[in-house]
C-alpha cells in the first residue's frame, strides 16, 4: 500500500488529474466506478473562496462515495492561500492539493498556477503557508518549469518536500508548451529516482493506452500515474490500466450499451448537482467523446446537443443502443482532447 497522510492507496494508484470545467462531481463519479483510485476537484481560487464566490464554493462539494478526494486551489499571495486553505481545511477533503501547473494566461499571468515556476523561493513560501494552515497532507501538481531553460522541477521537489508537502504529481511538459508537443517524463523519473525523494511521486502527461502506462511504470518508477484528458469520455481508462498492470491482459472495449449507460449516469448526477438548465448544457460537451468511433453518429449527437429536456436526451441515448446493437469499438489508443483554454495542468 502507498500512505500520503492517512489514506491508503494501492501500491500503483491511478489518479484522475484536476481539470477545470472537466472534473466536476458528475464526472468524478463515473471516474470512481470505473477504477480511479484517488481524485481532485477542478482548481479553485484561492481569492474566490475568499470573497464566498458561488462558483468557487460550489467546486468545494465532495460527496462520501468519492473518497479519497482531494480539493486544489490556486493562487499567488500568501496570506490568501493561507485563508483559503483554512477554509478548505473544513469542508473535510481526504488532502489539500496546490496548482502550480496551470499554464493559461489568466492564471500564469498573474503569479499563480504555473506562473509560480519562475519564482521557486515563492513557491516554497506559499506552499509553507499552505502547510501551516491545515491540517490535512498538502500535495502539489506542477510542471517541468517555464520553459525549456529553466526546467527546475528536480530542485523544486526537493524544496518542497523539505517543508512537508506529502507527495508530488509532474506534468511532463513546461509552461511554454501548453499541452504541445510530447510530454517528456525523463525528468519525472530522475526526481522520482532521486535519492533525497521520499514522497510519492506521480507522473501525468500523454498516458493514453494500458500498454504505455506499464511501460512508463517500469521505465521510469513512478508511484503512481494522473490521468487526465484520456479519461475524458473514457473513464474505463482507470481499470483497464490497473487490469493490464496487474495481469498483462488487455480488456474488451466497453459495449455501446455500457457506454450509454454510463453517459446516462454523467448526465443525470449533472441535472441533479447543477439544475436542469446548467446540468443539460454543459453535459453537452461530453457527448462527442462518449460516442467517439462510431460511424455516421452527427445525427444523434446533433439530437443530443440541441434537446433541453432530459427525458429526450436519455430516449435519444436509447435509441443509439437500438441503433447500433452489436457495433464493436476499435481498440485503439484514446484520442487525447487538446483543452488548451480549460487547464487540465
């Protein structure tokens, strides 16, 4: 088993990463039911919960059958962060998680989310007010660094082990490129491999199939691996990572009728958590990835994004299982969705 603070994990843990607009309560519980060991909220702002903004309380709601569950927030002040973790720190999340890896100008361009990696002595002081602030084990998802010359994410996890964070995920690539290009777990693997480290360290970035899971598992020694776009309409990443890992097995394709049910369950917990109205529109995002590889599909999706009544939209999902009775999925690996502007980190 692996132990970040009090909670328990298996010894290779799959985690869902932090994405904004993504990782909401619906879709973290179809993460849950398909395998995904340990889970974050969308980030949220420090300065929000502050000021009581809606929408960032709102991202506080945690639900028992999620846990363990951690809250992120983000921010570029001290005395914020502090208060903010204060406040975190009373909802009873499972641990505290802080974005230094948010490249989107909004947030970098104002000293907080990965705007943080080209003042590493600031990161250590906010991440120092964080952990005095609470109770719970403080965690951090950063970056590799800004850019390609200033990659400083070895002396980062040694600075902030050192002031008691308890376990700490990289995203493979550095500010400057966005989600661009490959992610380059080289670095992921000489922090974890570092002698000083003794955290767990968990890597992100690029894991789209079972296959490279195990092989980034055994070349690099990760302690776990984030998963984040890949589990975007496909939350069955979780346990057919965690199936091949521990068998060499590849699963079957989840069936149509599985997939709707499952877009069924996301659609419902969101009328449920979000109203009718918010629930109905932003599910929409969600349909295309659901319904991805299936042939001549616009119509249905069309159907799908227009309705705003939730007994349509659940007989349009019917009638596609009707529709394409015995298709079979190409097992392929997952196409990843570039969120550029949502901050998945």
């Amino acid at each position: 088993m692996l132990q970040i603070g009090k909670i328990s994990l298996p010894d290779f843990p799959l985690l869902l990463a932090p994405m904004e607009d993504v990782s909401d309560p619906p879709f973290r519980a179809v993460c849950k039911d398909k395998g995904a060991h340990l889970m974050y909220t969308e980030f949220i702002s420090s300065e929000g919960l502050i000021r009581d903004a809606i929408k960032s309380r709102k991202k506080l709601d945690i639900f028992d059958y999620e846990k363990p569950v951690g809250i992120q927030i983000f921010g570029g002040d001290e005395d914020s962060l502090s208060m903010a973790a204060k406040i975190v720190d009373a909802t009873n999340p499972d641990l505290l998680d802080i974005n230094f890896g948010c490249p989107v100008k909004k947030v970098a361009c104002r000293g907080a989310g990965a705007g943080v990696l080209k003042d590493v002595p600031l990161m250590v002081r906010l991440t120092e007010a964080v952990v005095k602030s609470t109770s719970l084990p403080v965690t951090v998802k950063t970056r590799l660094g800004w850019d390609e010359g200033s990659k400083n994410i070895e002396e980062v996890a040694e600075r902030l082990q050192d002031i008691g964070i308890q376990a700490l995920a990289i995203h493979g690539r550095t500010r400057t490129q966005m989600y661009k290009g490959v992610a380059d777990w080289t670095l992921i693997g000489k922090v974890k491999n570092n002698p000083r480290i003794h955290i767990p360290i968990f890597g992100n970035g690029d894991i789209d199939s079972p296959q490279k899971a195990l092989e980034y598992k055994n070349r690099y020694g990760v302690d776990g691996i984030m998963i984040g776009r890949a589990a975007i309409g496909y939350p069955w990443i979780f346990n057919e990572i965690a199936h091949y890992v521990a068998t060499g097995e590849i699963l079957d394709s989840p069936t149509i009728e599985e997939r709707v049910a499952v877009c069924k369950k996301h659609l419902i917990k969101s009328v449920e958590w979000k109203g009718p109205v918010v629930g109905i529109n932003e599910m929409r995002r969600h349909y295309t990835n659901y319904l991805k590889g299936m042939p001549n599909i616009k119509e249905y999706r069309s159907k799908l994004v227009t309705n705003p009544h939730v007994e349509e939209i659940l007989e349009v999902l019917d009638e596609i299982v009707v529709h394409y009775a015995g298709f079979q999925f190409e097992k392929t690996p997952i196409e990843l969705i570039n969120y550029h502007e949502k901050c998945p980190v």
